[in-house]
C-alpha cells in the first residue's frame, strides 16, 4: 500500500477532497464521516494528524484509516500526539503508566502494533498536493515546520505563513477550530476536529475542498454520530479506569461540549506553579478536578 501520493492525478481538472484532522481514536466519528464523505463522492483523502490518543479506540481508527487508502488517493501527516508516541518510543524512558498525567498516553501506547507505530513513522510533517489544472496546496497538521503552533484567523502566525508560503492554499488542524480564512489573495483551510470539537460543537468535523475553475473552496461540516456508543467504551475498554481525572474530563466534553481537558490541564498547570512543583504531581491533578467538579 501507498502512503503517500505527492505526484499529480493525470488528468485531473475538478477535484473533490475530505480533510480529516484531529481523529484523536474516535473510530465511531470518523467512520461517521467517511461515510458522508463516500456518499456525496471524493477522490481522495486527506489526514492532517493526530489520529490517535485521548479516544479508546486507536487501532481500530488506524485500521479504518489503512482502509481509506485502500479505496481511494490517501495522504497521511503526522501531528503532535504522534510525535509524543513516537519521541516516548524512541527514548525508552518507560515513565508512563495508569493515572491522571500519562494513563491516556499510556493505554494509547499499549493498543498500538509495531506495524502501528511504524505506519505513523512513515508520515511527514507537511506535504504538498499537486493535481493537474488545479493550484498546488501544503498540507500541514500545524505550521509546515511545526506540529505545535496554533494557527487562528487573523493571528500574525498565520499571516506570517500565509505571506510566506509558495501555494496559495494551506490545509492545517491542531486548533480544532473550524474555518477558511482568507488573507492577500491566499486562504488557510481548517477541517475543525474529527473525534474531539470544542468551541462549543458535539458533532464530528471534517471539511469537502474542491477545486472548480482553477480555485480551491472549502465546505466545513459537522456530522452527527452515536456519541452514547462512544462513551460506553470508554467504560468497555478500561481508559476511563487507566487514564484518570484527565479522561474524565475528556467524556464530560463529549457529554456536554466544551473543552473541558482543556481547562484541567490549564488549571492543573497554575495549581502546580503555585505549589512550586517541578512537574504537575498527581495530587494537583486530582484537586485540579475537584475544582472543575470532574
């Protein structure tokens, strides 16, 4: 199987893609939306990265993602979270374990197959997407050099990239904030989040880009999809258990929307400095919840 396909598709004059970011091993989310994707036709997907953690189901997603590829043009990235799996690997420092800083990494790490971790190994951190009769895109989880910057409409970061880039479209995630933004004659296309929205939204978030004309367009989406399924197997699966306080706040986020993983991590973080703590110790996190009533 291919990877990745950065050669022009012959022939090509009007080309449609589905944009996934930020599955984050919500299977059920993005199965959602390949079927949506498959029903009103595409010619090939895009992944953006962070396809795995926080979500019960990682290998499963990745299979369902090596399915993708097995019946249409596919290009995966890398995004931040694989970069932690794969550093943590690579390293060996064997430190995480069940609990309220690393239980979530550390069940993710655990589902995982060596031909897991070595299909996330093979994917870039930005590729570029060339189709004939169509401006070429770069596709990117973040920034082109960086899985970490977050990229908001009107942020000199993105303004930066935008003045700087040599194509005139740049696909990025990591924010999980949905939008097309427009700045000089040049546009930033985020898909939003797959398997974990927040700003409020519940639904799974993925976006159609289509060149017609010469000109790429976005349609942004928000798809509906079984989210008592899904967290049932947080129960099933054992991470409500092994990822502690954190993944307690990640379902309250699917139950009621938010960013509630978000604001524990934030108010773990100030409770840890004011403590004068080197790292944020497991008790913080604990009391971090507490006050969120997690």
């Amino acid at each position: 199987m291919r990877l990745f396909l950065p050669e022009s598709l012959k022939g090509a004059k009007n080309v449609r893609l589905a944009v996934f970011s930020d599955i984050h091993s919500n299977e059920p989310a993005l199965r959602a939306c390949l079927a949506y994707a498959d029903h009103v036709g595409t010619d090939g997907y895009v992944f953006l990265g962070d396809h795995v953690s926080d979500c019960p189901d990682p290998e499963r997603t990745l299979e369902l993602m090596r399915e993708a590829a097995r019946r249409k043009k596919t290009w995966f990235l890398r995004g931040n979270r694989e970069d932690y799996l794969l550093d943590y690997v690579r390293s060996g420092a064997g430190t995480w374990k069940p609990g309220n800083a690393s239980g979530s990494l550390y069940y993710t790490l655990k589902r995982l197959s060596k031909e897991d971790l070595e299909f996330l190994g093979r994917m870039p951190l930005n590729l570029p997407l060339e189709f004939e009769g169509c401006p070429r895109i770069r596709a990117c989880h973040a920034t082109p050099t960086n899985n970490y910057v977050l990229l908001y409409p009107g942020a000199e970061a993105l303004e930066s990239i935008l003045r700087t880039m040599d194509e005139n479209t740049l696909l990025t995630g990591h924010s999980h904030f949905q939008y097309r933004y427009e700045s000089r004659g040049r546009q930033a296309i985020n898909p939003g989040a797959v398997g974990m929205p927040s700003h409020g939204q519940k639904g799974a978030q993925f976006a159609m880009v289509t060149c017609l004309g010469g000109r790429w367009s976005a349609r942004l989406l928000n798809i509906e999809y079984d989210r008592e399924a899904l967290l049932k197997r947080f129960e099933e699966s054992g991470l409500a258990d092994m990822g502690g306080v954190y993944t307690r706040a990640v379902m309250r986020t699917f139950r009621e929307g938010g960013n509630w993983q978000g604001e524990l991590s934030l108010t773990a973080r100030k409770l840890s400095q004011s403590r004068g703590e080197r790292a944020v110790s497991d008790q913080t996190w604990e009391d971090a919840g507490r006050m969120l009533g997690l």
